[in-house]
C-alpha cells in the first residue's frame, strides 16, 4: 500500500487507517481511536448535525480532519470512504482574502453549494442531470442576492426580497443534497468546513450562521474546525460584551450539536517530540537511560514554553533544525549537550520572544535567576507583553521557573543547585555559534567584584578572604536573586533592588573589600539592635557593624552612606555572621528581618 502524508497533517498512514494495530506506529498523536469514533459517530447519527472540532490553532483539528477525510487526491485513503458518505472538503481562508463580512457569506456558500453539486454529479451514484439542475438554481438565486446586496453586476442595487431568495436558495440546496441521499437514511453528504480561525472572528461568526441557517439540510453532517475562542470574540464583536457573557455559549450550542475538543491533554508527546527530533538531525545520547532522560528534558522543555500545541513544536523543530545546521557550518561536531541548550533557547525565543531578547542583551546568571523571581517578572518592562496575553498569569511565571530550572540541570554540571560563570558559558556559546547572537560571554558583575577583591587582597589579608569566602558568598547578597549588581566602572559595582540602589561593593588596592549601604548608619544600627536582641549567642560589638562615611572616606567611590564593619563578624560562628548579612539585606530593602 502507498503512504499518504496528508495536508497539514502530523502523520503518515496507510489508505486503510483500520487495518490493524500496526497503523498506530503511524499516529504519534495517538488520535486515531477519536477519529474512529467520530467515523461511527458520523455513520450512524440522525441528520442534520453540525460536529464542532474544538482546539486552539495548531492544536490537530486538521490532522484529525484529515483522518476521516483521507486526501482528495486518493479517494477512500480516510476513514469515512466508503459507499454511504459522499465527502466535501471546503477550506474557507481563501474567499476571506477577497471577500468581507456579508460578502464573505455569500460567496462561501455560492462556492460550497458548487463543491457539493459538483461532487454529487460526478460520484456515478446519483442523478448527474438533476443534480446540475438542482444546483443550477440554487447558484441563480444566490447571483440575485449578490446583485441586489450590491456585490456583483451592473444591476448591483436593483431591489429584490434577499430573503425569500435565501429562503428559496436552502430549498434548493436540499432538493441538491436529495438527488444523492434521497429515501437511503444510511446516506449522507459528509461536509468538513476548515480554517475557521485563519478568517476575523466576527465574518467566522456570520459564516457559521449563514451554514446553520442555509445549508443545514437533512442527509448532511457537518463538520467543522472551529476555535470556541473565536466564536466568542465575534459575538462580543457584533453584539456587546454583556450579550456574549451572559448568551454566548448558548448561541454556540445552538450551532453546534456535537462539540468535540482536541484531547491535547492526552497527547503522548515523548514519541512525538523524540520522532521530530531524529527528523531535524539532532543528536541524542546513546546509552538507553541516557537516552530516556534526554527524552525526559525535550518534552519538559516543550511543555513549559510552546506546550502541547502540535503546530507550535513543529515550528520549534524547523527553526532548530536549521539552528544545529548554522552551527555545524561553523566545523562544530554535533554534541547532545549542546544540542540541550540550543532547543532551549529556541523554545524560549519562539514561546516568550520578548523575554528570549532581554535574556540575549544580557546572558547572565543574574538574568537567569532574576527571571525565576516572579516578582522580577511582573516589573519587568519586557515581559508586559506577556503577561498580558496570555490567560493565566501565574501558569506563565511558573513556566518560566520551569524552563530555566530545567535548563539548569544541563548546566549545573557538579549538581549543587548552583550555576557560576563557568557553567554558563556553553550557552553563550551555543548562541554565538548559531548566530543567534553576537553577544560574547560576559562576567556577571558579582562575580567580577569577587575577582577583583582577590586580585587586590592577593592573600595579603586572612580576614578578608575568610569573609569572602565564608560569609559573603553564602548570604544573600551573593546567592539570592532579589537583587541586580551593575558594574560601575572597573573598581565598584552598584548594588540594585527594585530598581533602587541599596549601595555598592568597592574593591581598591589598599581596600580590597568595601560594602557600603543606601541607608543612614544610625538607622541601620538600630534596626540591628532590634533584630539581636533575642539572639544571646552574638557578642554585643557584633551589633556595632554599621558606621558613618568620615574623613577620607566620605569621598570614597561607590555609592551609599554606611560602611560595614565586616572585621567583626569574622569573630562570631560563620552562620551567625551569614544571617546577620541576610539581615542587612532585609533592613537596606525595607523588609521585616527575618531568621
């Protein structure tokens, strides 16, 4: 048998869908017990029906379609060929380019009644004369209606009653439907009405009611591709917000007698993704677990960013393929790692695009853990586009919490929860080589600050490089995300929380580590007093760590009006120190200290 790969269809089947098991190898998706189903369904049910193939664009309403339908090019290869069905197919998005509202209708229905009559006549099962005569008048009354409507002719405007002329137009289309099913209740006209949601919503909406008034005929099934969203943006469209709130899905209903929605929930999407995967040449580890867990972080990826929407992760597909091609052009040997990063990055850029081009200005780790921070999200200015597209806000964020803690268990190469630097190179690596950006690997600020207080300390100071070490690099100020270091020139780094500076770090040759805060010393000191009170363990000097900028230092670089004393906390247990820098964090940035 010949394989058929159908029009906008994710798979490849044999002309006879129901053969046998072996055909499932075929439907990655996993939708050919619905479209079994519906082929029952369609078969047996009472006529009129309208069926409505609910799912956003891209989600298989075509592949599905497609299954019943089979292509027209081989008659019979879909599930419904055979003798009782007599199947129309009708793509709506052309007409829409050249036709508008009552327009669009008009010529629609002109076009399908065409398509019908025209299959009817040539099907050798029915009354090839009648059926022509038939649609013969039924295409008359509908040139009428275009003149009187002003549309067509030069007798555009001359009056007719354009309802009894539609009127007289669905007892013609019937007399046309019956010159096929005629007194045979096993017969019907098999109609698939596709594309609905490529066409504005409002002329959607008036097409599906010019369907449901007109051609609604006994011996006819429809079925249709059809967004629910659409239909209810084309109702608030045409009759208000407050109609569409309180009527819409009673309107929808009305149209629509059999609803079914694309069971994307059920999707099996590791064969799916792993299949298009081998497709776009990408290389997959070859151990059977490693292997396995490759799978595991493909289908992760995709269902946080671009989710289960068939369309969507053929795009992805196509534009990495062609990314690991630009790469390989550049002599680089295929690496799954690598590989890893780079369909990451192009879920990132096609899912959340203005997101992707924040991340490429700058490609950090500070930006990656700010971008995990849900309040960093919502201020910031580039994801308000985001945020306000999509339907749920914290689903989004989450997402994105998602993506980069995923992306983190390929770069977090010792497994400590953690990404420096170092691990962070690969990705700027990966864009640079598939040009998807010129950007080289940057040295995020804090990390520069600490290789200058090395470099300018050069082992000269103990307590400087037990606080580096012990104290500093494991509060908050170095680890947490809540705050954004800027470089300030090649001596200091500004210190930024919620857009405000908090203060500075400063490293110089005869002061390898100065931390100065945004906050008069007094206050500080006495929020300090007010947080250690209960903690006896501390020595009271801990609690004199704040001073006033004086002398030589009042014009010192940087930016704040406070100088930590860090002398002292290397004299208290390293924990007690650690919380005490969390607590300054929490003071400088107006919160509550907390333990």
């Amino acid at each position: 048998m010949t394989y058929l790969k159908l029009q906008e269809a994710p798979l490849i089947f044999r002309t006879a869908l129901d053969e046998g098991q072996e055909e499932r190898q075929h439907d990655k998706l996993d939708l050919l017990p619905y479209a079994q189903a519906l082929r029952d369904f369609v078969k047996d049910c009472a006529t009129p029906m309208t069926i409505g193939i609910q799912g956003d664009w891209g989600i298989g309403k075509t592949s599905l379609m497609n299954m019943l339908r089979g292509s027209e090019d081989a008659p019979g290869s879909g599930l419904l060929g055979h003798e009782h069905a007599l199947l129309v197919n009708f793509e709506t998005w052309p007409y829409s380019q050249f036709n508008r509202g009552r327009e669009l209708s008009i010529a629609c229905l002109q076009a399908l009644a065409g398509k019908v009559g025209a299959t009817i006549a040539s099907s050798g099962k029915a009354d090839e004369d009648a059926a022509r005569q038939r649609l013969q008048e039924a295409d008359e009354k509908l040139n009428r209606v275009r003149r009187a409507l002003g549309t067509a002719g030069e007798d555009a405007g001359r009056f007719e009653d354009v309802s009894a002329l539609m009127i007289a137009f669905r007892r013609d289309f019937q007399a046309l439907v019956d010159t096929w099913a005629g007194e045979d209740a096993r017969r019907r006209v098999v109609i698939f009405i596709d594309d609905l949601d490529r066409i504005p919503p409002l002329e959607a909406l008036q097409l599906l009611e010019a369907v449901k008034n007109f051609l609604e005929a006994p011996g006819c099934v429809f079925v249709l591709a059809v967004d629910y969203e659409v239909v209810q943006h084309g109702m608030a469209e045409k009759l208000g917000r407050a109609v569409q709130k309180t009527s819409g899905k009673a309107f929808y209903d009305k149209i629509i007698q059999l609803p079914f929605v694309m069971p994307s929930s059920s999707y099996q999407l590791e064969d799916y993704v792993v299949g298009l995967l081998a497709k776009t040449g990408f290389p997959l580890a070859g151990e059977d677990d490693e292997a396995e867990g490759s799978a595991a972080y493909f289908v992760d990826i995709t269902l946080c960013t671009v989710g289960r929407n068939p369309r969507n992760i053929k795009r992805v597909m196509n534009y990495a393929g062609l990314l690991e091609r630009i790469r390989q052009q550049s002599g680089e040997t295929s690496d799954p790692r690598e590989a890893k990063i780079l369909y990451a990055l192009v879920c990132m850029q096609i899912a959340w695009p203005e997101l992707f081009q924040h991340f490429v200005n700058d490609p950090t780790v500070d930006t990656v853990t700010s971008l995990e921070n849900w309040d960093y999200l919502d201020k910031l200015p580039e994801a308000q586009p985001l945020l306000a597209r999509v339907q749920d806000r914290e689903k989004f964020k989450n997402d994105v919490a998602t993506f980069f803690d995923t992306l983190f268990s390929v770069l977090d190469g010792n497994d400590d929860g953690q990404i420096d630097s170092k691990e962070m190179e690969p990705v700027v690596r990966v864009m640079a080589l598939a040009r998807m950006t010129a950007a080289e690997h940057k040295e995020r600020p804090r990390d520069f600050f600490v290789r200058k207080v090395r470099e300018n300390n050069a082992g000269e100071s103990a307590l400087i490089d037990t606080f580096l070490e012990n104290v500093f690099m494991k509060s908050i100020w170095y680890l947490g995300s809540e705050c954004q270091y800027r470089k300030s020139g090649g001596r200091y780094v500004t210190i930024v929380h919620g857009g405000r500076q908090i203060g500075s770090l400063v490293s110089l040759r005869n002061q390898p580590f100065v931390f100065r805060l945004a906050m008069p010393p007094e206050q500080v000191a006495s929020r300090l007093k007010d947080y250690w009170t209960s903690k006896h363990k501390v020595r009271k000097e801990a609690i004199t760590l704040a001073r006033s900028m004086f002398d030589r230092e009042s014009s010192l670089t940087g930016f704040g009006d406070t100088v930590v004393d860090f002398s002292k906390m290397t004299n208290i247990p390293a924990k007690e120190a650690i919380g005490m820098m969390n607590a300054l964090f929490r003071i400088v940035t107006a919160e509550q200290p907390r333990d």
